[in-house]
C-alpha cells in the first residue's frame, strides 16, 4: 500500500530529526549528562536567532529566509515552550515557508491528519523524533531500573519519566506509542490518569502551589542528577535508611540549604514483618528560594563522627520555570548577561 502524503511528511521529518542528533552529538552529551535535550541550546548552536516575547494570539513562530528566526511565546510552561520551539525548529530545519503557530500538537502516531497542512504534520514529527527519541526513553527507563511488565504500566510512573524528559506527560504517552514500547491499548490506559491525582498522591495530600508545577520523586537512582523544574515543585526524597544501626540521613540539613520539610516518615516492611531490616524514609520539601536549590545529604549516627563512606545523597535542580522575556537563560549565561 503506498504511503500518504502525510505519511511521507512525517517519515522525512523524523529522518531531519535523526540527522541533527548525530550532527549535534546529542545523544552522547545527553546521556552523559542530565538526560535532557535542549533545543534552546540546539537552536543557538545551528545559529538561529531565538526569543521569548508574552504572544497572545500564538505559541511560536518561525520566520523564513533571509530574516530566519525562531520566536516562543512566554504565557505558557516550559515544556509548551520546549515543544513549540522544537516544532518552530523542524519548520527551520524543513525549509518551510514562515509559520505561526496557534497549536502545537502533541499527538500519536496514527492519528489523522483530515488534510492538516503537511508543513505542520512535518513539524509535529519532528519535534516529538527530535525531543523524545528512543533512545532516550531506553536511557531513563535503564538508569531508573524501571520494567516493562511493572513500572511502566503506571502513571505515576510515566509522570515521573515525563519530567526527567522535560516534556509534557500526555507526550511521554505518545511516545511510548510511535516508538513501540507500549501499544495503543496500554498508552490510552496511561492516558485517562489526571496528573492533580498523580501529584497527589506522590505529595501525601500536599500539592504544588500552582498547576504547572510538578512533584518529583528522586531515590537512590538519581544521586549526582541535575533536574529543571517550575519554583513551586515539591520534592519527594525517597531513600533506605538503617535505623538498627542508629544510622538516620541528616534531614536537619535541609532547613540549612534552604529548603522547607512538609513531610518526613519512614516505612517499614510489613510482609514479612523483618526486625532490623532498612527502612525506606520519605521526605517532601519544598525549595524556599527558586533558581538553582541543590540538595546534600548523608546518611550517619546522629552521635559518632563523619565518616567518608557515610552514604551520601546530593542532586541539583534548577526551579526556574518557563523561559522570561528576551533570549534564553542558555543565551543569557553563554554571553555573560546574567539573569
């Protein structure tokens, strides 16, 4: 059966994404670093202008030769922002006449098109190949310990996956789906999960201060991790402790580093019931200060001295939000102009 136009569109955009990855060598540097593709950055390094103005009436535009430019609204979170500039990228990257975008579509596979011009069903491909390829769902998947069989088939889980991508949660979904890992059927399922539960849940009853902003669980897996996050994100630290030994981690020092305790209980196995077997201990914080909040813990007894091989916990996570007004804080920082 020959393919549609609109399949062809999306097959050579798709191509397009591939090639500026390898061009770029952003799946190594992702990778091995803090697992997230950044277009803003992608954007500046194939020399397209880039910036963010409050637009009204659409998400992005894209402006052809000889002006070229790529333009992202600042009323809207930053994974919209995220996506919208890779959309804006792949109509660069195409050679597409200039665009502006009202709707940005983060859609499966097979959806139909029903005669959608095929520039923007170009750049929606692109911008999901380009944002959200698969290997780096196998890299987050592996580095997390996540299975197929288990994790996977939960939300919380791939609410969790979504944010370590930096990518809405309803676009994690479809991509689970263009790239195979989960049919049609299990991705609907994830799909009818309302994210206010999720973060719920994940908050023991607290909840963000806003509904752009997230809960992130972080354990044992992502020690060393730099996260992006919105300034009213909530942390839930999950990490075994040692009570049996007199060995607790060293919560007091968040309060230190600037960060507010709403929640700090261990769980115990029940079943079997184990004595002096680790407990899990679970704390929810919240960052006193946006920007970039780091966290350092260790793991000792409140009465003997540090050791070196105390188990230590320490991550980074920037709680900026979405993109301001003017370049991108990548733009800013690599030309010295501060915030």
């Amino acid at each position: 059966m020959p393919r549609s136009s609109a399949d062809e569109a999306r097959l050579d955009a798709v191509a397009m994404a591939n090639r500026l990855h390898s061009d770029l060598g952003l799946r190594q540097r992702v990778t091995q670093g803090d697992g997230v593709i950044d277009v803003f950055g992608a954007i500046a390094e194939l020399g397209i202008p880039l910036v963010f103005k409050p637009l009204d009436s659409a998400l992005g535009l894209c402006l052809p030769a000889p002006l070229s430019g790529i333009m992202i609204t600042t009323r809207r979170g930053l994974h919209i922002q995220r996506f919208t500039a890779a959309h804006e990228l792949g109509h660069a990257s195409l050679e597409h006449m200039g665009s502006v975008d009202q709707e940005i579509l983060e859609r499966g596979p097979n959806y139909d098109d029903g005669g959608r011009d095929l520039q923007e069903v170009a750049a929606d491909a692109f911008a999901a190949e380009f944002l959200l390829p698969r290997w780096l769902y196998r890299h987050h998947i592996q580095k997390q310990g996540w299975t197929l069989t288990y994790d996977l088939k939960m939300p919380a889980t791939i609410y969790q996956l979504a944010l370590r991508m930096s990518v809405s949660y309803e676009a994690a979904c479809w991509g689970l789906l263009s790239h195979k890992i989960m049919d049609w059927r299990q991705v609907q399922s994830l799909r009818k999960a309302k994210l206010a539960d999720l973060k719920s849940g994940l908050g023991d009853g607290h909840r963000p201060a806003d509904s752009w902003s997230d809960v992130w669980r972080v354990t044992e897996r992502d020690h060393g991790a730099s996260l992006t996050g919105n300034p009213a994100d909530l942390l839930r630290i999950e990490l075994s402790e040692a009570p049996a030994s007199g060995h607790r981690w060293t919560v007091e020092s968040l309060a230190v580093l600037g960060w507010d305790l709403l929640e700090d209980h261990s769980d115990f196995q029940h079943a079997p019931l184990l004595y002096g077997a680790p407990s899990r201990r679970v704390m929810i914080a919240r960052a006193q200060q946006p920007g970039l909040n780091r966290i350092d813990l260790r793991e000792r007894q409140p009465w003997g001295p540090d050791h070196e091989d105390d188990p230590h916990f320490a991550l980074a996570i920037a709680l900026s939000g979405p993109e301001t007004p003017g370049l991108s804080r990548a733009d800013r920082a690599r030309l010295g102009l501060g915030n």
